[in-house]
C-alpha cells in the first residue's frame, strides 16, 4: 500500500510503486481535473504540485512521492494565488477548448508562490513547458500578470 | 396534461431551482419541418423565470457553447445573465445539422437561430396579449420581461405555462431586431463553460465515467492499413490488472475500425502497460514504397509533365512568351498532424442493440450512423452524447475512435473508456496531404501580372483524390491575372488525410502568397501596393471572391502595422499576405527576428479581417484570430515524415507545437462590411504563414519556398 496526501487528504492505494501519479488520481481517485496529454512530460497538460513544485504527474511514480504533499487543480480555489489565477483565467477568457488549461493554472501557481511578480522573462520560462493546442498564450501570459497585480503588456519585444 | 404533451413539447419536473420547467414547441408536421423554429427543442423558461438555452453545435473551443445561445438570447429579450446554457442531444431531426467544421456554424446560424429567440418572444406576447385582451402592438419586451403600455408587465416566467400552451408564429411574420439594439450580439461574454474549466471540473469527453466500467487501449497496425497475421495474447493477459485481451477484425473503412488487438483493464495505464507484452505480426507490404523521400522525387517527375486542368481562363502560354519578365518557383508543404492535445478517447455501453456512446466529436450524427454500421445495429438504438472537446482542429470530423470503443465494449460484455496514447495519436491520423507545387508568372512591362500558371501534386485513394487533398484555386488569381491556369496531378497513396484546420488553404496560402511576394519583388514594387493594384483590376464583387473586401483589410492592416514606416531593428522584417477561405477575408502583416544562426522568432502580427457585417462575441472573435495565428505559426515547425507506411513522429518531442516563448503579441482588426455574417475558426489561419515566410524573406533575403521553415533553410537559402 502506498499513502498519498492528496489535497490535504490522506489516501491509502493498493499500487505498484512505479504507477504514475497521473493514472492514481485520474482512474483510481476520480480526479479528472488533472489531464492526459502526451505521457512523456512533453505537454504539461498533467500539472500537479508535489511539496509546492510543479511536476508532470505522467512520469512521477507513485511510490516517490509517498507521505508528499500533492495539490491538483481540484484544490487550487483553496489558495489565494489559485483563487487569484482562476479569476484572471476567466477575467480575460483565457480559454478555448480549455483542455490544457488546468495544468497552465498548476504551473502558473506555482510559479507566483515562488515569484509574486514574475516578469515576462520568467512567465516564459515557468510556462514553456505547457502547451496550448489552442495556443491562447497571450492571454494566459496576460492573466498570471493580472493575477499577479501587473500591468498586462507585453514587453518582450518592444 | 396529456392534450398538453401531446401537441406541445412540455417538460415538468425539478430543474436546477426546483421549478417548473415549460420548454415551447409543437408537433404539427407543418411547424417540425421549419427546423430551426423547434422552440421547445431550443428554450425552456420556467415559472420562477429561469430561461435554459440549449446549444445545437459540438463545442471545441470555438466557443459555440456561447455565441449560439447568444443569438437566441438576444431575439428573447432576456438578460445574458439569466440563461443557463445546455448542450442539446444529438438529433438532427430536432436541430438540424450539429457538426463543428468549416467555420460554418456562424454562418448557417445566424439568422435561423434569431428567428427560435424571436418567436420564443412572440409567444411570451402573444399570452399576455391574450391574458389583457389587447393586441401585440401594445407590447414591448426588455429584460426578460412583457410590457404593456398601461404599464402593465409580466415576468417571462409568468407567461411561461400560458406560452406554452400556444401555437407558435409563422416563421415568416417575425420581425428580428435592428441590429442597433442588439444588447447581446455585438458584446463580449465569457465561455459559458470556463468557470468549470478553470476549476478541472470533469466535463471532458475523456473525463466520462460510468458505472462498471472497464479501461482499454486498442493497438493497431504500425503501417497503414495493414492486416493483423497473429498475435499471442496469453503474456499480454498475465499482466497486472488485465481484464481481457482480444482481437478485432477490421471492416475496410479507412474511416472505420482497423484491426487491432483489444487490452481491456482496471486501470488505462496497466492497458497500456500490457501492450508491451503483445508480439504482433502485421502484414507490413502495404506499407512498401510509401516514403516521403520517394513522394517527393515521384512529385518532381510530375510537375515536368502537364497535370490535369482544374481552371483555365485565356491563353496562358501565349500570355507567358509576351510576358516582360517571368518567374517560376517550386514550393512543398509537408503531411501535418492534428494533435488536438486530448487524445482521441471514448466511452461506450453495448447492451444487445442498443449503444451509448459519450465522446468529444465534431460530426455525432457521422459517429451514431458510423457505429451502428459498424455493429450491425439500427441506427435508432444508438445515441451519442457530445462531450467538450479539448481540441478538434477537424480531426473529429473522423469517429474511428467511436467505432473501436463500441466494438470492443460489444466484445468485453462491459462498458469501456478507450483512451488513445499520444503516439496512437500520431501514428493513426488523418493528416493534412503534403503537396508539391510549380508555380509560373509572367509581368508586363508595368510591372504587373499577365499571366499565371499553377501546377500541384498531391495524393490519392485509387482513383479519387484523397480527402481533403485536392488542389484549389481560391479566386484571387483567376480574378486578379488575365490569363491563369491551375493544374492537378496526383500519387496514390495509402496515407488517410483528412481536413486540418483551414484545410486545403492552411497549405496553398503559403504557396501563392509567397509567390506573389516574389513576384512584387521582381516588379519592384511593395508587397501591400502591388496586392492593392493587383486587387483594383477587377471590379466590385461577383463570384465568390470580393476584390472590394480583399483590399479593404490590406488596407487597414497596413495602417494598423504601421507598414513601410516601421523602422526595424537589424535582423528584423516585415511581411504580409492576404487570402480569402471559409468567407473569410484576411490580410496579416507579421515582424520576425531571424538571428545569424537562421532561428527565427515572431514577434508581432497584426490582422485585419471581415467576416461580415457582424461579430458576434467580440471577446471570444479575437481569441479565434490570436489562436489561429499563432496554430499557424506553430505549423510552420513541423512536419510528418512517412517511411514506408508509417508516420515517424511519434509525440510532440519530435512534432514541435508553438510554446509561450515563441508565442508573439497578435493584434485583431475587425473590418465590417456588409456581408452577412460568417464563421472564424479558420480562415485567420492561412495568410500568416506566407506573412512570415515574407517577413523572414525581408529579415535576411532567405526565401524558402519549402515547410518546415527550417534554420537549415533558411541558412541554405542565404547562401544560395
């Protein structure tokens, strides 16, 4: 048995310990709100925090992040910066298709608890390993900055 | 009740609020076949006032969810705010065509769904017309409420049961609204759906659960097309988790289920684990000669060789030879995959004949005939549930992944969630046809084009050419040039194609557009002067290409772009195209950076375009533009290569799609005109690829004429 804290609650799993996060949460926990996009850490679309970091759960094992702590999307409306960000989110209609768009949220929120005011240098760098199909980057570029209390410009290349 | 029920369309029971809910309608013959005044099928208005809007159309991110309720909810007279938005069932015979494809759902909508809004409205008066004894005259409607000029009013929500109780207008007599009072169309909402999104509610099609039910994966041949010898299956079985494990016998549709080898499991990923064990024997001779390499060098032999005429207008040989210059260029575009980022799944339950289906899908109807041809069922015992779709980009336009799903529930005896790998993904797409492409011009002595001559090879399927591969003219040089040409020749092919976002256009935008900016060039000329000149030789509007409207967004992107004046940064130009596709035109200028080592960066694009003489949701409008840009520049890095039958890219490490650090600041211009309003998924797309390439081109006098635009190209093309 493997004993996971998922969103501050214990959970205990009968699992191998090299099962991937991503399936724990997705068909053993119900947690659909954390998506599968590519299974090699390509896409970001599988966004979780583990201790606060951001992590791609389609290759953590389960057995390394026993005892962690685990935050998915379904719990980021319980924290200022989640609630902050999913505001913005919807402020600026960030979303088309939407798919990938809970991992963005992951990976910008952990992004702000370590930079409250990340400049585009850094939205670059934090959010390049998530993809949007619907490449809706602008607006998520300019979100994590309204969530962050910026100006939303774009200063990259002027 | 039962009179009532039997003639109206009458819903009762515990809604959301726990009211009653009393949807509108009829079902006299005359009234179900004017299809889109099916009000009980669209509206619901409850007693306490809640007003449900029910959207027809798949939803893929192209925020149809929204903007066709819009359109009802304006007509009705009722505050946005107020309306519950609901995915409708798929029946086409209560909501007529429900696809997503072709940016048409704007188009096909836009009035038919006013007229549902406006007649809801009509019977709202028409009861308390009759609860006061007055005429309609004396009425007016705002704010989900009926006025009379006493000073009278009614909540709709008062009205609702009498409503409902009426016969409905003819369709003929509504007076929709003067677009000057819109209060809904015209004004930016928010996706009805994102609050959820946001929080990772589960509303995905690969998010569906449902009691029992089992995961699977389906493996398939590594060629296309090819047959299954044999396979054990016992190791596959002793696997952790593992259900079953079964094969499948594939029906010869392209578009339907292939062979393949069934794991079925507790968990997807101990499926997908089990497939290693799985020692298949394809018959791969299929797959022999179908090459890339060998497409390529078989197109070249083509093009020296006449193709079969497409168009002709006046005599382009002769045009040529009397030509003051001439020009001729050779371009290719590459396969391209889809790879909308939620891979293909579905979720099936087979119980004798009947089947329910739940998947993210651009064509349910396609899907449920699809399914019940594939199990040999009637078509009435099978219903698709439409699921958001994280992406569509017209690769659910197919319902492959529907036909496995409910052959192997049928097979497994329990419900079953199929969810493809990202390399089922690549490996079994209909992708967008590579083309290959000679393109010929002669300019007078003014500089301008007299004569024009395309030639492109593309793929076919036995005889016919494969979908969505053919060669089109798009009207610009068939209008524009006195004497044109457009030639076809084609490869057989065993790779499936498909429609990729903007299809067709997404890849000869690129060819034409930057052919014309060569030929600008050789005239000496600017690229927005010389389309602009070019444009002015044909007169108003006839056919279906619009030079008036072709010109009017060349103009306003030029002013917006600050074109010609913008002084540039060393390594830096500027680049525009236009082109017209799905009713759509658009012009783009974009500004690149290209460094010594040829990487290239996009830093600006500005868009002006007109879909008509409305926008509907202007919020969501100019996401569709920024998206579709940047998709288009994220396609310029990719490519499909085939070796022998198969495609070898196999995740997104080795088919690059467009990230936050490469995404530039796109700016949108709407230009109106008075046309009526059409859709906007694609046609943005097109025009910015040749505007990069252009700008690439005036960066650092690289023309490459082939995609993927390469660094290599590009240093290629500096030397040579």
């Amino acid at each position: 048995m493997i004993l996971l804290v998922i969103n501050g609650a214990p959970r205990s799993l009968d699992l191998p310990e090299d099962f991937p996060l991503l399936w724990a949460l997705r068909d053993i926990l119900g947690l659909m709100g954390t998506k599968f996009g590519c299974g090699i850490a390509q896409c970001g679309a599988c966004t979780v925090h583990v201790d606060g970091v951001a992590v791609r759960a389609c290759i953590t094992e389960v057995g390394s992040v026993a005892g962690s702590r685990i935050t998915t999307i379904e719990a980021m409306a319980d924290t200022p910066i989640g609630t902050a960000l999913q505001s913005a989110w919807l402020e600026l209609d960030v979303v088309q298709c939407g798919y990938c768009q809970a991992g963005q949220i992951m990976s910008a929120g952990a992004l702000l608890a370590e930079n409250p005011a990340p400049d585009d240098v850094a939205i670059d760098a934090a959010m390049a390993g998530n993809i949007c199909r619907c490449a809706t980057y602008q607006r998520i570029r300019a979100a994590i900055k309204l969530a962050s209390r910026q100006p939303q410009a774009d200063r990259r290349h002027q | 009740m039962t009179t009532i029920s039997r003639r109206l369309f009458l819903q009762t029971g515990a809604g959301a609020t726990g009211a009653l809910v009393v949807g509108f309608g009829w079902s006299d013959t005359a009234a179900a076949n004017a299809r889109p005044m099916l009000l009980g099928n669209y509206v619901s208005i409850g007693i306490d006032g809640t007003v449900i809007v029910r959207a027809p159309n798949p939803e893929i991110g192209q925020g149809v969810k929204t903007s066709l309720p819009m359109l009802i909810a304006e007509e009705l007279d009722v505050d946005w705010d107020r309306v519950r938005v609901e995915m409708a069932p798929n029946d086409p015979t209560r909501f007529g065509q429900q696809d997503a494809g072709g940016s048409m759902s704007i188009h096909r909508n836009y009035t038919a769904l006013r007229r549902v809004g406006a007649a809801a409205r009509w019977m709202l008066v028409d009861a308390a017309a009759r609860q006061l004894n007055a005429s309609h005259g004396e009425f007016s409607t705002a704010h989900g409420r009926v006025h009379h000029s006493s000073g009278q009013s009614f909540d709709y929500g008062e009205l609702a049961v009498a409503a409902s109780l009426l016969r409905p207008p003819d369709p003929k007599s509504l007076v929709l609204k003067d677009p000057a009072k819109f209060s809904i169309i015209g004004t930016s909402r928010r996706g009805v759906d994102s609050a959820r999104i946001v929080r990772g509610e589960p509303i995905f099609g690969i998010d569906m659960t449902i009691p029992d039910m089992a995961y699977a994966v389906y493996v398939k041949a590594p060629v296309f097309g090819a047959r299954l010898l044999r396979c054990e299956l016992a190791a596959a079985r002793a696997e952790r988790g593992i259900i079953d494990v079964f094969t499948l016998k594939g029906q010869g549709d392209r578009h339907g289920l292939q062979d393949g080898i069934a794991i079925i499991a507790s968990s997807w990923w101990y499926a997908q684990t089990a497939r290693a064990k799985l020692e298949p024997l394809w018959d791969t001779a299929i797959g022999v000669g179908h090459d890339s390499t060998l497409y390529r060098d078989k197109a070249h032999s083509l093009l020296a060789k006449p193709g079969a005429m497409l168009e002709e207008k006046g005599d382009v040989e002769a045009a040529l030879a009397q030509a003051a210059q001439r020009l001729t260029a050779d371009y290719e575009v590459p396969f391209l995959a889809h790879a909308p980022l939620e891979p293909q799944n579905c979720t099936a339950r087979v119980k004798g004949d009947s089947v329910e289906i739940w998947a993210p899908t651009q064509t349910p109807e396609e899907g449920r005939q699809l399914v019940a041809r594939t199990l040999g069922v009637a078509p009435d015992g099978v219903v698709v549930h439409m699921r958001r779709a994280g992406g569509g980009f017209g690769r659910r336009l197919e319902n492959d992944y529907m036909a496995e799903a409910a052959s192997i529930a049928r097979h497994a005896g329990v419900p079953i969630k199929l969810v493809w790998s990202r390399e089922d993904d690549f490996a079994h797409d209909f992708y967008r046809a590579a083309s290959y492409h000679r393109l010929r011009a002669g300019l007078d002595k003014r500089g301008r084009v007299s004569a024009f001559a395309a030639h492109g090879v593309t793929f076919a399927h036995g005889s016919e050419v494969a979908q969505a591969a053919g060669i089109e003219g798009n009207g610009f040089e068939s209008r524009v040039v006195p004497a044109s040409r457009l030639e076809q020749s084609l490869i057989p092919t065993i790779v499936p194609t498909g429609y990729l976002r903007a299809p067709v256009s997404n890849g000869l935008a690129f060819v034409r557009e930057c052919f014309w900016d060569e030929l600008a060039l050789a005239a000496n000329m600017d690229p927005v002067a010389f389309r602009l000149a070019a444009l002015s030789n044909v007169g108003g509007s006839g056919g279906s290409f619009d030079a008036a409207r072709m010109r009017a967004v060349l103009e306003a992107v030029a002013l917006r772009s600050n074109w010609a004046r913008t002084r540039l940064a060393k390594g830096q130009g500027m680049g525009v195209a236009c082109y017209f596709s799905h009713s759509g035109y658009f012009a783009e200028v974009a500004r690149v950076r290209v460094d010594a080592d040829g990487h290239w960066q996009v830093l600006n694009v500005w868009v002006a375009g007109d879909i008509g003489s409305q926008i509907v949701n202007p919020l969501a409008a100019r996401a569709q533009v920024e998206g579709a840009v940047m998709d288009g520049i994220g396609s310029m890095h990719a490519e499909i290569t085939v070796v022998n039958g198969t495609a070898i890219q196999t995740n997104f490490d080795g088919f690059p799609l467009l990230r936050m650090p490469e995404a530039p600041v796109v700016d949108v211009e709407f230009v109106m005109s008075t046309a009526a309003p059409t859709g906007l998924g694609e046609p943005a797309l097109p025009p910015v690829l040749p505007a990069v390439a252009n700008a690439i081109h005036a960066a650092c006098g690289a023309r490459v004429r082939q995609l993927p635009l390469t660094a290599a190209r590009i240093q290629a093309a500096r030397r040579g």
